[in-house]
C-alpha cells in the first residue's frame, strides 16, 4: 500500500516544481523533502502547506486534511495557511469586477 510520503512525492513530481523550490518556501532542505518521501506519517499540515505550494490539492487523497486556515510550528518554524482555495477565488473575482469596472469607463469615454 502507498503512504503518505509517496503520495505526496508523485504529486510533487507531476507538479515539475523543483523539489529545491518546494524545500525553499517550507524552510527545509532538498535532504528533509527526500525524507519526507519516505515517511508514511507525513503530518496532514505538511501536505496541506505542499499542496498549497505545488498548487495540488490532496483532499482526494487525504479526506481529513481541514479546508479551513491554520497555522503551524515544525520544528520552530511557523507556517502561515491562510492562502486557501477560497481566498484566491475571492481575490480572482473582485480583481474581475475591478477589470470590468475599468472596461466600462474606457469603453463611456471612447462613446463620447
């Protein structure tokens, strides 16, 4: 049976991010990535925070990861998960209605 770290290893691999970037932005060495890989208890933290980096979500994979923000320490560092799915859509589309708004002033002064 697969376990958590070669789950998330295949995801990390399909993802084409580099496994230095990924260990970058969680404040790891390529070293601690590898080793994750090979440890089938992969705190569901650790996997919401790669996931959010890779731009992959694990739910399918882990239904007992929480959709709600969080943070967390691992090994003293604080990991900041705030930046979930829901907050960039709300991003994407009040970015969207600026657009539009902009569009239409353009679109009134070009009528004149």
């Amino acid at each position: 049976m697969v376990h958590r770290g070669e789950i998330v290893e295949q995801a990390v691999r399909k993802s084409g991010i580099p496994i230095a970037t990924i260990a970058k932005r969680l404040g790891k060495s390529r070293r601690w990535m590898y080793l994750m890989f090979e440890n089938p208890d992969v705190p569901l933290e650790v996997i919401k925070r790669i996931g959010e980096i890779i731009y992959y979500d694990f739910h399918d994979e882990f239904p007992m990861i929480s959709g709600k923000s969080q943070s967390y320490t691992d090994t003293g560092l604080e990991y900041n998960t705030t930046e979930t799915a829901e907050h960039w859509k709300n991003k994407y589309f009040k970015l969207l209605e600026e657009y539009n708004e902009l569009l239409k002033k353009i679109a009134s002064g070009m009528s004149k």
